[in-house]
C-alpha cells in the first residue's frame, strides 16, 4: 500500500486552460460576438475539463486540480463565488451569471469593466476586487462544487482550489470614494461564512482534500497581515475538520516570518513552496519542518519551458525526505503550468535540438511523476539518460554562444547611457521641429487586427501568396490606417502594426538566439493568447526590422508618423528565457540590437520612435530587498538603447496595467522624452503620484480611456479625465492618448471612441486659449 502511495505522490498546481488549440478562446469569441450560445461554451469549456484531468490521470498524477479552470481569471472567480459585485452593475443577487460575469471583466454599454492588473510578476492578468465597508457577501457561484462533481463523474477524484481568503483580501482594492483608512483585510470575517459553505459542500461531495492559493505569502507582510493568516484558518479549523487541507505558495521565497506562521497553522495539513525560485525558502524546510505534515516541493519549475534538470531536482527530493519524512514528501511544479505553453508534442515544425532542451505543461506533467517513481525506488533509467543527454547538448551546442555579442554586452560596463542633454532641452528642439499642438493626441501603435489581415499573415507565412503580394496587402492596410488617422485629425500617427502579430513575437522572429513555436500559446487575460518567443542563445540583429514599413508610412502622411519597438526589458519579460546566464545580460543583448534599430530608423528620417516598455514593472521583483538591482539594469537597458540619438529625435516608451506609483522615480530616469501610460482602468490612481508632490518634466499621456472593453467612452467623460491631468500636470507636458494599443477591438468601436477623444482634445485647447 506505501508502494502504491509513494507511485503517486505527485501533484500539479494548475494547467493551461485555453486547449491545445486555443479552443476557449474562440469560444468566449464566438460567445461575446452574439454567435454560440452560453450552453455552447459551457460545452467546449467541459470537453476540456474532462481532456485536462483524464491527462493528469493518464500520467499517475495523484492531487489532481480542479477548479483552475475560468472563463477570465481565478480572482474574478472568486469574487463571484462570494457575491462581491459592486453596485453599478445592478446585480440582484442569486447564482452569478455569465452577463454580470463578464461585464465586470470587460464591461459592457453603459458602465466600464473593473480594473485589471498584472498577477504578481508575470504576464498573466486579474480583474481587482473592489470593496467597501458596505459590501455584503454571499455564496453566488458554486463553480468550486460544480467542477470537483463534474471530475468525480469521469472517476477523478480531485483537489478542490480556491484563492485563500487572506491572498483575496490583501489582492482586492477599496471601492471608489471609500475612506482612504479602509483595508479590504477588515472584510476578512465577512467572507469567511461563504468560504464555510464552500468547504462545506465539498466535503458532502466527497472531496479528501482542498487546496488554497496562498501566494501573498511569498510578499514582504507586516505582523498584521501575518495574524489574520493565523485568525483566518483558525476561524475555518472547524469547518475544515476531516479534510487534508493543503496552503500552495508560488513565485518567490517564503519569508521566515511567513514560513513561520504557516507552519504554525494547526488547521492545515500541508504546505506547497515553489523551490524553483525560492531557494531559501528550501533552506527554511531543512533546518525545520513541522512533523506529520505533508511537503508539497515544488522542483518542476512552471514559469518556463526548459526540461527540468531531473538529476538535481532528485538529489534535493532525496534530501528533503530525510526532513519530512518518506510518506509526506509530494513533487509538484513550482506554480499553476497555465503560465507555460500546453504541449511539445504540438510543434512539428520545431527544430529538433532545440526542441530535445524543452518541456511544456503535458511533458512537466511527465517530469513531476517520473521524480515521484524515482523517488519510490522505480527510476526510469532511459528516460533519465535522455534528459542528462539533452541538457548536455544545451550547454555544449555552438548556437548558444556568440562570443561578439558577449564582448559588446561586456563593454557596456562603466557608462549608464544617458542622451548629452536635459529632457527639457531635447523637448524644446523637438516641438521647433514637429511644431505641435497643447494636448497632442497619438494612439499606442497597434490597430485593429481584422479577419482578412490575419489571414494575409498566414497565407504569407505558409508561402499561399508572394512577397510581392504580401508587401502590396500591408501597404494597402496601412494606407488605410494613416487615413483613418488623418481624417480623425490625430497629430501624432501610427502605421497600426498590421505586419505583426504581436509586439515580442514579432521582432524574437527576426533577432539571432530566439526560436518560435507554431502552438505555444499561453494565456494573458481572458481570450488573449500570447506565443512567446524562446531565448536560447545570444542575441543579435541580423537585419533592420520595422525600417521599410516606417519609411513607407511616413511617405504616406506630412504628420508625425511614430517608429513602433518594442524595448528590451519587455521582449525578456514576455519571452521564455534561456536559464544558463543572469537575465540581466540577456536583456543588455536585446539592448544593444534595439539600439542599433533605433538608429536606423533616425537615418531614415522617422522623427518620433516609441519604444514600449510595457513589462517593465511587471518584472519587479515581489520581495523590496531585489527591487533596487531590478530596476537599475531594466532602467540602464533602455536608456542603452537610444542614448545615440539627435536631441531632435522624440523618443517615447508606453507602460501599461500595473501599479506604477512605487517606481515612479525609475521611470523619471528612464529619461524618455514622453511617456504613455495605462491610467483609466485603474481610477487613475497613476495621478496620485503627482498629486503628491512628484515632479515630472518629460511628456506624459496617462490614458484616457480602456482599450480592453468594449465600451466607448463619450467626449464629455474624457474631457473630464483630461481636465484631471490638467490639475496635476502641466500643460505644455501632457499629451491624449488611449491606454494601450488597438489591436483587440473593432473599428466599429474604434473610430468613435478615437472621434471623441479628439474632440476632447480640441475642446479643452479652446478652453484654454479662452481663459489666456
């Protein structure tokens, strides 16, 4: 029986939810278009339920997870479960519906869609509770139960998940118009009846064990965050009486303070570290562990792509059972695999060598048991060999290393790649040149991504029609954009990205030491996927990449036609990047080939470069110790790559959906000449800063309405948020923008929403002038 257990003693946080072949996302597509019905959803979303859990049953995976899976995110799900709806968007009470559901994530005609931020450091999104003293709770979606019945069906017995109650608290925001004293974590004795009720039902329905996603724990906590852990579930020990209850951490080290604590909580029966990245937090296990207790070590690493170094991960698993004891050491991956790509086994065009160094969320399912036989004394041997033969290929292959790129990365050392003059000055020379008006209005870059320019994309890529016809499709699209933007009297233009896919893929495809993946989609929020390139080796440009299409805009229109890069902190931040050196040098590569594209877009008469850092904060490290060295090489690979430009050369970045308050002095030195930033979505918290005090001289265009819904905002409601910047900002700085770039949405929604924003625009410069 201990043999049969120790087979088994394997576990998987969570799993990709969109399918192999983005199923869902064409569903909720499909569902949000008025095309398929909510029972036609419902049914894609349960054939792959039932597809994820027959897999991990397949694989021997013992704790398998149920209730992962979410048409938005797992936050939003939560605050349905709990009933926590705010008020305008008239909920009556009862089960939550998919209308409620997805007007808070998106919103809908006449109210805009909550805010949406980053989930800790990655490049996944969550809708932000908003709660008040007022709000009532009450238990609104029984999806948990429904899902853990829906498994039990198809003879898998699963682990419930549900977001613990305190991550919920201290991951929610207060409601507009709250009294700045309120905490969400005084709510922590409102919900926890509803997480009673919940645990309740499940333990009718038979489940042994639940988990709760506890990442919170992995942040720098004061004593009062800590002790509502310890109230929360010693409130809940009752309800929880004869359940395994699991508490997972992932993304970070567990402080010891926090190690502490959960350790000491007498209602729960195990803990999940990741270990991957907290090495420390390994450290805290082997010089103490709470006896009895299960650990759920997390070696299998769930952010990235690389095949998992078994021999190591075994040599610490045979190290942490002397700890804990044979039969309650459990392997899992270190987070949910939904932050990976879904299956190598889909990537049949990958080259081979490569793909030998990879592993997917289907192979990590492999990797987490065959670690649970060899540790039970059933080691694979060949599969074994065949991982040590791949990693040996990795770290001796030629194409890894180019020792050019590394002597041009090394000799950045000793300058911190500032531009010769102050950004005022470079300010005064620009407007001489571009001679614009107060308030000048841009978009961010992208437009939208319509049916018939995907599939010019793809019939190019599959070689169906000529260079010559593609080059004659693009030109024509972006013909139509600068028109578009002409006719709508936008003073800064955009060619709308119509040759790119993505803003990472896009320019990984034509740099040295990237590769792609035909199907590698992970998902980013709701229906939006993202392929992420692969960083294997040193990187470098070849060739010039977006120069030909900025030249050919910019011969379209006598206005201000903006160069679109992507800057180097944000392709390492949405790329899966090679782990054999410090990210830091693989971001001063992708530095160094930036710069050199830059330049060559100034040759070339483009007098406007945007450079999008828009993963900058999002790569701020979780623990404040390591936020100083992030920010210092993130900051230093951007200015690298325009410190050579003329003081005429207007050079933009774009920021966007994270809270950017608390590194407000790194973006001043950035040293950008103006910065667009994401501002609406988030009730412009983002003007706060200066609110306080914070002086900012550059140009700067906080959003003025929310590109990721589809709701058009009317003039008077942007001319309001622009008179607010106006309180805060100057005027001769502050520029009209949308949040991020357009490329999710229609033109139906697009052209209104542009028409009125630059009719704000131009009412308040005739305000203004009127006033003078």
């Amino acid at each position: 029986m201990a043999e049969a257990f120790r087979k088994m003693a394997s576990h998987i946080v969570g799993y990709p939810r969109m399918g192999p072949k983005r199923e869902l996302k064409f569903a909720l597509e499909s569902f949000w278009d008025g095309k398929s019905s909510a029972e036609d959803l419902e049914k894609v979303a349960t054939d792959l339920r039932a597809s994820i859990w027959k897999q991990m049953a397949d694989a021997g995976i013992k704790y398998i997870p149920s209730n992962t899976f979410s048409y938005y995110d797992q936050v939003l799900d939560t605050t349905a479960m709990l009933g926590a709806v705010p008020d305008r968007y008239s909920w009556t009470g009862g089960e939550i519906n998919l209308s409620t559901y997805f007007s808070m994530a998106r919103g809908n005609a006449t109210v805009p869609a909550m805010e949406m931020t980053k989930w800790f450091d990655t490049n996944y999104h969550f809708i932000v509770p908003e709660l008040a003293p007022s709000t009532k709770f009450s238990y609104s979606s029984h999806k948990a139960i429904n899902e853990y019945k829906e498994a039990k069906a198809l003879g898998v017995d699963t682990v419930p998940v549900l977001v613990g109650p305190v991550s919920y608290l201290l991951l929610s925001k207060a409601a507009k118009g709250v009294e700045k004293s309120f905490s969400p974590l005084s709510l922590l004795s409102s919900i926890l009846p509803v997480y009673k009720e919940v645990i309740a039902e499940l333990k009718a329905a038979g489940a042994s064990w639940i988990q709760f996603d506890e990442p919170t724990l992995v942040k720098d906590l004061e004593s009062h965050h800590l002790s509502a852990f310890s109230a929360a579930y010693s409130e809940l020990e009752s309800a929880l009486s004869g359940l395994n209850v699991l508490v997972e951490t992932y993304f970070a080290d567990v402080p010891a303070d926090s190690y502490k604590t959960l350790t000491s909580l007498s209602s729960v029966t195990a803990y999940g570290f990741d270990l991957e990245r907290g090495t420390k937090t390994l450290e805290l296990v082997k010089s103490g562990f709470p006896a009895g207790k299960y650990l759920f070590a997390g070696v299998v690493d769930g952010r990235n792509i690389w095949a998992d170094d078994l021999a190591a991960s075994l040599a610490t698993l045979q190290s942490l059972e002397a700890v804990v004891g044979k039969d309650k050491l459990v392997i899992s991956t270190s987070c949910s695999l939904m932050h990976t790509a879904v299956d190598l086994v889909n990537e049949t065009k990958l080259d081979d060598e490569i793909k030998s160094w990879l592993a997917f969320a289907a192979q990590k399912v492999v990797e987490v048991n065959a670690l649970a036989k060899a540790l039970a004394g059933q080691k694979d041997e060949a599969y074994f060999s065949a991982n040590a033969a791949a990693l040996a290929s990795r770290r001796s292959s030629p194409r890894v290393t180019n020792e050019e790129v590394q002597k041009a990365a090394t000799a950045l050392k000793g300058s911190d790649h500032r531009r010769a003059t102050t950004v005022s000055a470079r300010l005064d020379a620009q407007q001489k040149k571009l001679n614009l008006p107060i308030l000048p209005t841009t978009t961010i870059g992208s437009f939208p991504q319509t049916v018939e320019l995907r599939r010019v994309r793809r019939e190019y890529k599959a070689k169906k029609i000529s260079e010559e016809e593609y080059t004659n499709a693009i030109k024509e699209e972006i013909s139509k954009v600068v028109k578009i933007q002409e006719e709508l009297d936008i003073d800064v233009l955009v060619h709308g990205e119509p040759e790119r896919n993505d803003m990472v893929e896009y320019f990984g495809e034509q740099l040295s030491g990237f590769t792609f993946t035909a199907n590698g989609w992970v998902q980013s929020y709701g229906s939006r996927c993202v392929k992420p390139p692969i960083i294997y080796g040193d990187v470098s440009r070849p060739n010039p990449m977006t120069v030909f299409w900025s030249k050919m805009a910019q011969s379209m229109t006598a206005r201000p036609m903006k160069g679109m890069l992507t800057g180097p902190v944000t392709i390492l931040n949405w790329s899966f990047v090679r782990n054999d050196q410090p990210r830091f040098e693989t971001c001063y590569q992708i530095a160094l080939a930036i710069k050199k594209e830059v330049e060559d877009l100034e040759a070339g008469g483009i007098q406007v470069i945007q450079i999008d850092e828009a993963a900058l904060r999002e790569g701020l490290p979780l623990r404040k110790s390591e936020h100083a060295f992030y920010l210092d090489w993130a900051v230093h690979s951007f200015r690298i790559t325009n410190c050579g430009v003329q003081d005429t050369t207007q050079i933009h970045t774009h920021m966007c959906y994270s809270n950017f308050n608390d590194i407000i002095q790194s973006i001043i030195n950035m040293d950008a000449d103006v910065i667009t930033i994401e501002n609406s979505r988030s009730d412009e918290k983002l003007l706060s800063v200066f609110r306080e005090g914070v002086v900012y001289g550059a140009g700067i265009g906080p959003g003025v309405y929310d590109i990721h819904s589809p709701r058009i905002p009317s003039k008077e409601e942007i001319a309001d948020r622009v008179n607010k910047m106006l309180a805060v900002l100057d005027t001769n700085i502050l520029w009209v923008n949308p949040d991020c770039g357009l490329k999710t949405r229609k033109y139906a929604e697009v052209k209104p929403a542009l028409t009125n924003m630059v009719e704000a625009a131009k009412q308040i410069r005739a305000e203004l002038a009127k006033a003078q």
